[in-house]
C-alpha cells in the first residue's frame, strides 16, 4: 500500500510539472492575446445572437484566469519548474577570493541579468493584473450592456 502511494504522487507531481510546463508555454506565446481577445469577440458576438449577454459576461472569467496564471508565471510556476536548481543552489557557498577587476566584472554580469529578469517579471505582472482587472470587470458587468 505503501509503495502504491508513493507512485499515485509521483504521478500527480509529474502531472504537475506537465502541467505547469505547458502552462508557461501558452504564457509566454506572443499569440496569447490573440486567442484570448477572439474567444471575447466571438463570445461577444455569440451573447448577441442568442440575445443572452450572459454569455459575454462569463467570458470574463476566463480572462481572469488567464491574468492570474499570467501574473504568477515568474513566481509560484518557474518556482515549482525549479524547486530541485534552487534547493542545490542555496549552499551560501560563494566560492574562493578574486581580484578586485574580476568581482566587478561578475557583479556587472549579475546586475544586468537581474535587471533584465526584473523587467520581465514586472511585463508578466502587469500584464497579468490587466487581464484579472479587464477579465473582473467584464464578468461583472458584461450581462449589461445592451444589445
């Protein structure tokens, strides 16, 4: 029974890693928003043919899903992708003395990296908090504009 268990998790965490995998891949396609914007028209145009605007307001939910993923893409999912890099990575090991022109050259190196992360960690987020605002707002209100 034992046994069974441990293999019962392990193929929900590799599930998971597919999961989150993919996940990120739709996150991070540039034909996203585009997919997303068609699915909302064609709702839109849907909610108008039926003349049920409640159709339209529910698609808001799935914008809203879309900008939570697409807001925790860089922390919860790269976390979850990486656990076993960043436990084997925390040793606060830092490694032997260097020269002086070396440790400048290397913090050089990681302030520029970091600096670029950062700006694309804080595109992913506003862009997720877009889509979670638009997404909301659309769910709520969609059912009442008129036809």
């Amino acid at each position: 029974m034992n046994g069974k268990k441990e293999v019962n998790l392990r193929k929900c965490w590799l599930n998971m890693h597919k999961t989150a995998r993919f996940l990120l891949i739709i996150l991070r396609s540039k034909f996203s928003i585009y997919v997303i914007g068609t699915f909302i028209i064609g709702s839109l145009i849907a909610s108008k043919i039926t003349g049920d605007m409640n159709l339209f307001a529910a698609s808001g939910s799935i914008l809203t899903i879309f900008g939570l993923f697409q807001t925790i893409q860089f922390t919860t999912i790269e976390r979850f992708l990486n656990q076993k890099t960043i436990v084997q990575n925390s040793t606060g090991v830092t490694g032997p003395p260097i020269s002086q022109e070396e440790s400048e050259r290397i913090t050089l190196e990681n302030r520029k990296k970091a600096k670029i992360k950062l700006e694309k960690e804080l595109k992913s987020d506003i862009k997720g908090i877009t889509y979670t605002i638009v997404g909301t707002l659309i769910w709520a209100y969609g059912v009442y504009i008129p036809i």
